[in-house]
C-alpha cells in the first residue's frame, strides 16, 4: 500500500503588503488601511518628498492655530472675581439677597491673519463744507387754547365814610382885673367904675359897677376882655344886673372907635340880666378866633342907668 501523505499547499504568497504592518494590500492602494502608512511602489517611489510635505503642511496648520489663541487670550477682558460667601456671625440674620452678577461686556474678536497684514487705503478729506444733517421739526403743535369767559361779580361798593373830627376840648380862661377895661367912646359915664377886681373874687355881694346920666334913654358903653391869644369863643357866663347886652368880638391890632366900626363882629344877645345867664356860641362851620371880646350894654334896667356885674366867665374851644 502505497503511502499516501497529504499535500499541503501552501499559501500564496502576498503579491504586495504594507511595509509597516505586513497587512495585504492591493495594487492599487496608496495608503494602508490598517495603520495609515503610504504605500510607495518601486516604480513610483519619490524618497522623502512626500513626508517632507506632509510634515511641512501640519507644522504650518499648528502654529496658525497657537497665534489665534493666544491673539484672543490678549484681547479677551479678565472675567470678575467671584465673590465668596460669608459665614455670618452667631446671632446675625445673613442677607439673603443675592449679590448682582455683573454682566460681562462682549467682546468681539476678529481673527487676523497672522502672516499678512491688509493695507487700509487713505481716503481723501473733502474740501468743502461739512454738510449739516437737518432735524426734523419734531415739537407737535398744540391746539389753540379755548377762551374761556369769566363772570365777574360786581361787589357792592361801601357807602363813604364821613371822617369823624375829634370832639374839641372845652377849656375856661383863667382872667385876671387887668385883662378887663371900660369901653365908652362917647363919653357916657358919668360915675366912675368901680374896682375891676370884685369881677373875680367869687364873691356876689361886691360887684363892678357903672352908671350913665341919670336922664338917659339907654346906656351906651360897654367892658372889654383882653383874651390874650386868638380863641374860639365857646360860652361867655355874667352874673349881676342891668338891662339889655350885646357881645362882639374882634381881630384888629387896634381899639375900633366906635361899636358901629365894621372891625367888631357881634356875636350874640341877652335881653337882660338879673342873676346869672350864659350865652353860647354855637360852632361854626369855618371856625372864628377872636383875640378881644366887648360886652356892650345897651338898654337900662328897671332900677335906673346903673350897670352891676358880680362875675364874668369865658370858656374856648381848643
């Protein structure tokens, strides 16, 4: 029996592997699937220009990269430091309210080109007047205003008031003997006058006397009162006995001659007297001042030509 053995073929052998890995490869490959390595055939093979290129072009793509990161780490602004919390002491209620995060500002960063720099072109400063942009007239116009019509209430006027004039003070003249002296322009007394004095010693049992001739119809003489300043006459006050009296007042420097000289202003009337009487002047509108006052007797009384005055008083206005 003829020994039979068993053939083993073997294997073909790998017409084209990679020369890094061993890993079958096809004519047509260029690059080894399994680990990437470049497959150069003999009749293509070009020593070291490939790898040279390859190396050149990663070295170029890595250091673009390394100047943009650091060009936008410069430029980029430091971020805020954060604020850490704060145990708040025993006893202390802690501010719940959280601090306000500041809002980073963003910045925009543009890549340049490491390698080349572009020129910015100058351009021409123009020549002529800047141009100045017109505002539009944006005030809005408001609508007239509505007159309104006012009512005006008429206020009824104060009837005028009269000015009041102050009450006068009532003031008695204080006389004295020499401020009284006998008026008889036509010589009609015949019996001396008396003491003048008895006029003012508030006494009526004594009294000045004068008398007229016994044969008279009437008397016809008189007594003046020096009033030493202008007055206003008020009241005059006599007390004695005779008949009828005529008063006048008067401003002249000088004594008129007579009772009938337009320089005396006669001023009141008593129809006689026996006892005491007053007579009053009543105030006048535009006031009248006197400096002398004359008594003048005029009719006699019952008991003959004989005049008797115990007291004579004057009061003013002032």
């Amino acid at each position: 029996m003829a020994d039979q053995s068993t053939h083993i073929s073997a294997p073909a052998a790998v017409a084209h592997a990679c020369r890094v890995c061993h890993a079958p490869l096809e004519s047509t490959q260029e690059w080894c699937l399994a680990c990437g390595a470049a497959v150069v055939s003999s009749s293509r093979r070009l020593p070291g220009k490939r790898a040279a290129a390859t190396v050149a072009t990663l070295t170029l793509v890595l250091t673009g990269g390394a100047v943009a990161a650091a060009y936008a780490a410069l430029s980029s602004p430091p971020s805020p430091p954060k604020q850490l919390a704060q145990a708040a002491p025993p006893g202390v209620v802690p501010d719940t309210t959280p601090a306000p995060t500041p809002t980073p500002t963003p910045t925009t960063t543009t890549p340049t080109n490491p390698f080349t720099t572009p020129t910015i072109p100058t351009l021409p400063k123009p020549t002529g007047p800047s141009p100045v942009p017109k505002i539009p007239n944006s005030t809005p116009s408001l609508p007239a205003p509505t007159p309104t019509t006012t009512t005006t209430k008429e206020i009824p006027k104060a009837p005028p008031t009269t000015p009041t004039t102050p009450e006068p003070t009532l003031v008695p003249l204080t006389l004295k003997p020499d401020d009284i002296g006998p008026y008889d322009p036509n010589s009609v007394i015949v019996s001396p006058a008396s003491n003048r004095a008895k006029l003012f010693d508030n006494d009526e049992a004594t009294a000045w006397t004068a008398s007229a001739n016994p044969d008279a119809t009437e008397l016809g003489f008189g007594l003046t009162v020096d009033l030493q300043q202008r007055e206003e006459l008020q009241k005059l006050t006599l007390s004695g006995k005779t008949g009828g009296i005529e008063v006048y007042g008067t401003t002249a420097g000088e004594l008129p001659p007579d009772v009938t000289d337009p320089a005396w202003k006669k001023l009141g009337v008593l129809e006689s007297l026996d006892g005491e009487k007053s007579l009053t002047f009543p105030e006048a509108k535009i006031v009248k001042k006197y400096d002398l006052l004359l008594v003048w007797f005029t009719t006699l009384p019952s008991s003959g030509p004989t005049v008797s005055l115990s007291s004579l008083g004057i009061t003013v206005r002032r």
